[in-house]
C-alpha cells in the first residue's frame, strides 16, 4: 500500500481511537493560523498604516481613531458575533471560533505598538499578506474562524440563501470606501488589493475558490451515514448503489455542504466509517438541491 494511503488511514484510526488528541490538534492548528494573522497584522500591516477586512479592519480603524489596543477591540467586537456561531453553527464550529478569536486577540495585545519589521509598502503589503492568507485559510482548513464577519456570512448562508462571499465582498468594500475618508484613499486603496489580490486568493487556495463543496462518499454504512449527515448538517442528501468489480454493491452518498463546514463533514465521516471513499470538489452553480 503507498506510504501516503496508509498515513491517511493511519490518520483516520488515530483520530477515531483518541478524538480528544485530534480535537487537540485541529486546536493547535487554528491557535497557529491566529499567529500569523497577529504578526502579520502588529509587524506589518497596522504600522504602515493598511487595513484587513472584516470586522479586523473595523477593530484596526477604531483602535487608530480611540487609541485603544487592537486586541481588546478584537475581542469587543467580536463577541456578538461568537454568540451567533454558539446558537446556529453547532458547538464544535463556535467552540473553535471562540479559540481562534481569542488568540488572535491575544496575541495583537502582546505585540501591540511593536516596531514594523519594513517601512516599504510594498513589502509590508506582500509579507503582511501572505501570514494573514496563510493564517485565515489554515484556521478555516481546521474548522474555525479568526473573524466574526465568516461567522456572520456562514449563518446568513444557511438561513437566508446567501452567498458567503458575496456577503463579505459587500461587508469589505463598504469598509473600505469608509477607509478612505477616515485614514486616506491612497492607504484604503492599497489595503483592496492586499485583501483582494494577496490575501482572498490565499485564503482560496487553502480552503477552496467557492462557497460551498459537493461532497460524493463511497461507503459501506450508506443508510447511517446519510441519516447522520442529514440530521447534523441539514442539508439533502441523495443515496444510491455502485456495483463493485467482484459484483458486490456499495452505497453511494451525495451531498453539498458550506466550505466553513467541509472539516467538520470529514470528521464525521471518518467517525461512522474510516475506510470511506472521500471525494470534495468546488460548486462552482448550485441550483435547487437545497436544505428541506
């Protein structure tokens, strides 16, 4: 068997026989990813004056209007927005949302008023921008958030139909056109593109280009798998039979799921069958086939 099959599925044994290890994992990773938004965002970006999106760069302009620390901002705002997650995304998503907020709160305060690592702009928007899209995309690879504003877009998703990046697009630009008669145009414009062009494609990269996945799983626990997966994520699941080689069938389940939740889909998975067949692809058009 190749090496790479056989760490998946070693992976997968670790994962079912010690969930708390693995919980303590996907923690760590998420607590990582706040540390590259938060060196990204105190060595960098709020030095030279640039902005992030979400309500970070809401907590970034009023932390320059009031001359309070970022990181207390960051958790302020942020709370409300944690409170949602808690009521509507389930506990093991808010759970870990609550932990990448507030390191990423933390961690602002310790290096709040450090020094910035460059004065060229340039540089400060292409390293700055790298550690937050590595950051945002490992977090949300993990199953957690370090911005109130993915918590908000992900619970509009579900229960008002609306497209997750179209929701942050609108959020951002207002931000930014407020940006630009609060800080000026030339810093606003230059903190669009250093979202838009180094940061969200990042971000993309890491988690995925579109707001949802369609989810196809060969397994051998079909029925339990489509009940649980109905149950938990709401959404409709479609389940039929495959004819193996040696003329045996096997079930086939088919389902599509927000990208914010694709980590805790995997999971699941992996709980009811480990030895399941896995595919997860882009929606890039998603035309009825919605939640009952």
């Amino acid at each position: 068997m190749p090496f790479a099959k056989q760490a998946v599925r070693a992976k997968r044994r670790f994962a079912a026989l010690h969930p708390i290890y693995a919980e303590s994992f996907h923690l760590l990773a998420i607590v990582a990813g706040a540390a590259c938004v938060a060196v990204g965002l105190e060595f960098f970006l709020v030095p030279n004056g640039l902005l992030d999106g979400g309500i970070t760069g809401v907590a970034i302009l009023l932390s320059n209007a009031l001359g309070w620390p970022l990181g207390a901002l960051l958790a302020i705002l942020n709370t409300p927005f944690i409170a949602l997650a808690w009521k509507y995304s389930g506990w093991k998503n808010a759970a870990r949302t609550t932990v990448g907020v507030a390191a990423l709160s933390g961690l602002t305060f310790v290096f709040h008023h450090s020094q910035a690592v460059t004065q060229e702009l340039v540089l400060a928007l292409g390293y700055g921008g790298v550690l937050l899209g590595i950051g945002v995309g490992v977090a949300l690879r993990y199953g957690g958030a370090l911005d109130g504003i993915e918590s908000l877009a992900h619970v509009l998703s579900e229960h008002a139909s609306m497209d997750i990046d179209k929701v942050i697009l609108v959020f951002n630009f207002a931000l930014f056109v407020v940006a630009a008669f609060v800080v000026s145009p030339d810093r606003a414009m230059a903190s669009f593109l250093l979202f838009y062009v180094v940061v969200a494609p990042m971000v993309s990269k890491i988690t995925g280009s579109t707001s949802y996945k369609t989810v196809q799983i060969i397994t051998a626990e079909g029925v339990e798998l489509a009940q649980a997966l109905k149950t938990e994520f709401k959404q409709r699941v479609l389940i039929g039979e495959k004819t193996k080689a040696d003329g045996s069938t096997i079930s086939t389940v088919t389902t599509y799921i927000p990208k914010l939740e694709e980590s805790l889909l995997l999971e699941r998975i992996e709980a009811i069958d480990p030895d399941a067949f896995v595919i997860v692809n882009d929606a890039t058009t998603l035309i009825g086939f919605t939640g009952e």
